[in-house]
C-alpha cells in the first residue's frame, strides 16, 4: 500500500474555494460572518 501524500496548502484553498463555490449556502454563511466580525471594528 502507498503512502498517502499530503497536499500542499495551495491545493487545500483551492479545494476549499471549489467547494464554497458551488455551496452558495455556505458562502452566504461565510459573508454574514465577515459582514458581522468587520462592521465592530468600524
């Protein structure tokens, strides 16, 4: 069996921002907390 290589952190983001992407649920999450952490410090 091989061994499992790690990926790289540019491959993870890019992963992640796929995944967000076709999520628009979790996207709309992600942009009220951003809205909400940003608007305190205002």
């Amino acid at each position: 069996m091989r061994k499992q290589r790690h990926k790289s952190f540019k491959e993870l983001v890019n992963e992640n921002k796929r995944e967000l992407l076709q999520d628009r649920e979790a996207m709309e999450r992600l942009e009220q907390k951003w809205e909400e952490k940003h608007s305190k410090q205002a």
